[in-house]
C-alpha cells in the first residue's frame, strides 16, 4: 500500500495572476500531463491550471465500490493531497468559490468523494464517469452546504467501472446537501469523455 508524494503539474496561468484555478484529477493509470491535455478540448483560458500526480497512477488500489478501508491509506493520502492542493491555491489568492474541479473516471470519484466530504460553494464540479467512494455509503464522512455550487456527472450505460446505480445515489446525496446537479448517462458509450460531455460540462459548470 502507497501514500502520495506531492506532485503537481501546472499550466494555464501562473495562479498569483489567475482570477480563478482549475484542479484536474486524472483516472487510474493515466497522468496528470494526460488529464491537463483534456484542456485542448475545454479551451479553458485566463485560469490557473493544476493536475496531482498520483504515486504509481493510482489514487487507490481497487474499484472504488470495494470497502473503503482496502483503499487505505492511499485514498486518505489522495483525499489529503486535493485539501492542501486547495488550501495553496486559496493562499495564493483565488477565493474558494473560484476554484473548480474535473476529474474523469478514477478520478471523477475521488473528486465527488473530496467535495462531499468538504461540501461549500467552489466554483463547480465536473465528473466525468464517477460515484462517491466505498462499498457501503457512510453519511458521516458528508458534511457542508454546497449553496447550489453546480455539479456535472456523467457515465455510460452499462460503464465497466461505474454502475449508473452509485450515480443516482450520489446525485441524491448532493442534492440533499444544496448541490445543483446535473447526470448525464449515455446508452452504450464506452468508458471516455466524448465531445457531447466536454461541451455540457463547458455550458453547465464552467460557464465563464
């Protein structure tokens, strides 16, 4: 079992510049170069940029849906690693509501799983292909308001690694703590982030 060197990847412009930052998380496997990419798509420009890698490109050994403590410790680290990431860029300058989130896949869930857990009004949400985090959901870890912060999440329908179940039940929780979400599930697509979503997530939560 690992823990998370911090390792962040930054693009786009430099934050003491920056009106508003941007925190990618990629997917098991990939690397924080490959979800920073997705931003060719996005063409989110006059924001700060910043990708974590994770250690071994995996934020947590196995599927998302297995009990939570089998990830430990290294979902704690990740969870750890996106609070400081967030905190740096808060003392840098960029209020919390101007700090936003996507993430794809694994990394969809360790971004629902990390605002829940931290619930306010940021900027916005964007999960490509995700759910919250754990075999069995425990409403103790979900604490805050989010004030109607909007939320994307979007999945396929049958997706290899995330059943559409954990995300309605996700959606429901958000909701119930003041998130403004939107789920998108699309019959047959297979496990990727297509133009349709790149554009709903553009138009829903990164409005600019």
């Amino acid at each position: 079992m690992y823990t998370h060197q911090k390792d962040i990847i930054t693009a786009g412009v430099p934050v003491a510049e920056a009106k508003r930052a941007i925190i990618f998380i990629h997917g098991r496997g990939a690397s924080a170069a490959d979800i920073l990419s997705l931003n060719n798509h996005l063409k989110i420009e006059e924001a700060a940029l910043f990708a974590p890698q994770a250690t071994s490109h995996s934020w947590y050994p196995y599927s998302f849906m297995a009990p939570v403590k089998d990830n430990q410790p290294a979902l704690d680290s990740a969870l750890s690693l996106i609070r400081g990431l967030v905190s740096d860029i808060e003392k840098a300058g960029i209020p919390q509501e101007q700090i936003y989130f996507i993430g794809f896949s694994q990394g969809a869930c360790l971004t629902l799983e990390y605002i829940t857990r931290h619930a306010a009004r940021y900027g916005g949400a964007v999960a490509f292909t995700g759910g919250l985090i754990g075999k069995e959901i425990n409403m103790q870890n979900y604490k805050g308001n989010f004030k109607q912060m909007p939320v994307l999440i979007t999945t396929g329908d049958p997706d290899p690694h995330v059943p559409v179940s954990r995300v309605e039940v996700s959606e429901g929780i958000m909701k119930k703590m003041n998130a403004n979400v939107t789920v998108k599930i699309y019959s047959g697509r297979p496990h990727t982030i297509t133009k349709m979503e790149i554009e709903l997530a553009k138009k829903l939560v990164l409005n600019f």
